[in-house]
C-alpha cells in the first residue's frame, strides 16, 4: 500500500480518539464494511479520507459492498478507491467527497472479475 498518492492514515487508537468509540466498535465498523483497513507495518490503518465529519463516510460501505460482489479484495478496493481512475478523472474516494456516488458504483461495477 506504499505506492499510493498521498494519504494520512489513522491507526485503531486514532479512529477510537477521533470517532469516540471503543477499539472493539471501531473493529465492528471494518468488519461491517463501514470502512475498510489496510494492514501497514503490521498496524491496522484506515485513510483518513473515509472519515467525515467525525464519522465514515456514508457512501463508503455500499460502495465496498459493490466492490466486494465484483470480485475485489479489500487490498484491490483500497488501491482502487484511492488511486485515480481514468473513467471518473480522479481517485473514486476524491468522485466519492464530490457526490458522484452512483457514478462510483457504476464504474466499479463495470470494472467485475
């Protein structure tokens, strides 16, 4: 996950502190799908971009969900959702901010293994 653009990632004891959650309810919200972590230097980290205003974002869990059923891993999901996609001009979690959620999942969609 070292490759990718920029991206400030939040550790568990981060997202407890910023979300004011226990560990084990931040673990739920991963397990849910509610956001998606990435194991970096042997630590469970989320990009910071997946948290707003204080919470996951919203759009974030459905769109996993697509991503999930068109046969990414969650290692695929992350480096795409954070990557620049050609078909949207930027990274789907930049289109995601931006309120292009349909148009997200439909790339995504089209994208399927």
């Amino acid at each position: 996950m070292t490759d990718l653009p920029e991206v400030t990632w939040l550790t568990i004891p981060d997202l407890t502190e910023l979300l004011g959650l226990k560990v084990s309810q931040v673990r739920r919200l991963i397990e849910d799908r509610s956001l998606l972590a990435s194991r970096i230097d042997g630590v469970w980290k989320v990009p910071e971009l997946f948290i707003v205003d204080g919470e996951p974002m919203h759009e974030l869990r459905g769109t996993l969900v697509v991503l999930a059923d068109s046969g990414f891993s969650d290692e695929e999901a992350m480096r795409w959702l954070l990557s620049e996609e050609g078909s949207l001009g930027v990274s789907p979690i930049a289109a995601l901010l931006a309120g292009r959620k349909a148009e997200v999942r439909r790339v995504a969609q089209a994208l399927g293994f």
